[in-house]
C-alpha cells in the first residue's frame, strides 16, 4: 500500500517533469525561415542548425526589441536606433558565456564581455530613423550603445566594440 505523503509527492514530480519539458520544447529555437542574417556559436544552448543558432530577419524581430536615440561618431546628429537587445539575442540562443566575439562581414571583430549587455541596453540595430540598416548603411546589424543615456561610454575601447554589418557572434 503506497501512503499518501508518497503519493503527493509523486503526483508532484510528475507534474513538475512535464512542465519542465513541456517548457523546453517552447522555448525551442525554431529554424530560420529566410535568408540567415546572425549566427551565434560556440557556448549556444538553443542550436538550430548543427551546434549553431542561426537567425534570419523575421526571427530578430520577433525578439524583444528597443529604441535608442544617440549621437554616435559615424551619423550627424541624434539617430534612433532600433533592434534586438543583445540579451534578448543570448537569451534565444540559450548562450552562456562571459565574453563573446562579434564578427563582421569583412571579419573585422572585436570582443565584447556578456557584462555590457546585463548592464546596459545594448542592441543591434536593424534601422537607424526607421530606415533598415542595409550593408553600406552599416547593416544588416549594428552594434549601438546608449552612449547618450551613459556618456562614460562615448570612449575609444567601446568604440571598438560597436561593430557593424555584423554577421556572427562567437559565444566564449
């Protein structure tokens, strides 16, 4: 005769198993649809195409977006910036790491600790104005620190960290 106290319990696990795959299964990251724009390697926990993450237009729109307006060394003036928070793109990919090296179409890269997008809205921008950002315009994505909101980052090592027509990050 199985008690009672051991029954519930195992009611409870039960219950909590399903949830818990259940869950895993909703957050499964669905594979690209449309043309690949971002691809995340190295530590990704969500792949969807091999061991990578891999995200087309549509996908990084669905992420949760910002707006930053700015004044940047390479515009004239405040621009409005818009795009995936670069958490939300780490969240998505189930990326753990403490540094990641982003990557641009012409492999240009420069490394970026997971710090700055905890501790700042740091997005990657798909338009400046509502414009879509397109290769000669610095896209298709953009690195863009609220530099406006955080003067102390306006300085040479975030500069270099503000990448654009990025193309891959590279989780460490």
């Amino acid at each position: 005769m199985i008690r009672r106290p051991m029954l519930v319990k195992f009611a409870v696990f039960i219950v909590v198993a399903g949830l818990a795959s259940l869950s895993a299964h909703a957050i499964a990251l669905e594979p690209p649809k449309g043309a690949v724009i971002l691809v995340v390697s190295g530590n990704v926990g969500q792949a969807n195409v091999g061991d990578e993450a891999h995200f087309d237009k549509a996908m990084l729109e669905a992420l949760a977006q910002h707006e930053t307006i700015t004044h940047t060394p390479w515009y004239d003036g405040a621009v409005s910036f818009s795009g995936p928070l670069g958490r939300a793109i780490l969240e998505a990919a189930g990326a753990e790491g403490r540094s990641m090296r982003v990557v641009a179409l012409n492999e240009y890269a420069s490394t970026i600790p997971v710090s700055d997008f905890e501790n700042y809205d740091v997005i990657f921008a798909m338009q400046a104005n509502g414009q879509a950002l397109r290769v000669r315009d610095q896209g298709p994505l953009f690195v863009i620190y609220p530099f406006d909101q955080h003067p102390e980052l306006l300085n040479e090592e975030i500069l270099m960290r503000s990448v654009w027509q990025v193309a891959r990050i590279d989780v460490e």
